[in-house]
C-alpha cells in the first residue's frame, strides 16, 4: 500500500521538473539503471566496453588514447539511452499499434545507434592494432 502511494505520487510529479540536485540525479540513474534492466542491446554494450576497457589497461594506452576510448563508449551508451527514451515515447504515443512515422522514428533512432557502434569499432581498432601489433613483433 505504501509503495503504491509512493508511486501515485510519483505520476502526479511526473510532469514537473525537480528543484531537488539529488532527486534530479536520482532520476537520471533510474533511466539508466531502466536502461540496462530493458536492454539487451545497452547489456552487450556495457560488456563490450568493460572489455574494451580492460583491453586497453593490458594494452598499456597512453591517457590521450584512452580518452578517446572513453569517450566512444559513453557516444553509443547515451545514444542507446536515447534509443530506448524514443522508443519508449513512440509507444506510449501509438499505443503499440503499427504507425509508418512511429516505425520511421525508431528504425532512425535506432540506426543512429548503429553508426555510433560502427564508428566505436573503427575507432577500437585504430587504437588496439597498432598495440597489438607491437606485442607480435617483439
């Protein structure tokens, strides 16, 4: 009963934006944490860079390097958040039912998280071949 109220209550602030800094950056992981709980794509992705990451340590990138890793990881993270967010919206807005434009709007959303996960590729290889490399030829 009382988490239903708490949920209620939720709803009816829903709307509005928090004056709050704690509240607001507890609204920003709950998306998050909605995210990788609802997304299989946003769970590989964090596996992959975890992975990426470690690989890079190993690897030994210098820190510039490893920035640019960083930074390529959280483009296709947020970007997936955002994938979810517009999907999620379509939804609510179609009532799931078939509309061209809310297949257009996903399917684009969608495919901007594909370019970002391509370009986190090119950018991967970039920096680990060359490393990699070095460790053959010694």
């Amino acid at each position: 009963m009382k988490n239903k109220a708490k949920l209620l209550k939720s709803k009816r602030n829903s709307y509005s934006t928090s004056k709050n800094l704690l509240i607001s950056f507890r609204y920003a992981f709950s998306g998050i944490k909605y995210t990788f709980k609802n997304s299989r794509n946003f769970k590989i992705q964090v596996l992959l860079a975890f992975f990426s990451l470690f690989l890079g340590y190993i690897l030994q990138l210098d820190v510039s390097d490893y920035l640019i890793l960083l930074v390529t990881i959280f483009s296709v993270l947020i970007l997936e958040i955002l994938n979810t967010s517009i999907e999620s919206l379509v939804d609510l807005v179609i009532k799931k039912k078939f509309n061209n434009l809310a297949k257009i709007s996903k399917d684009c959303s969608a495919g901007a998280v594909l370019l970002a996960s391509i370009n986190s590729v090119i950018i991967g290889l970039y920096l680990f071949i060359p490393k990699i490399k070095l460790l053959f030829l010694n």
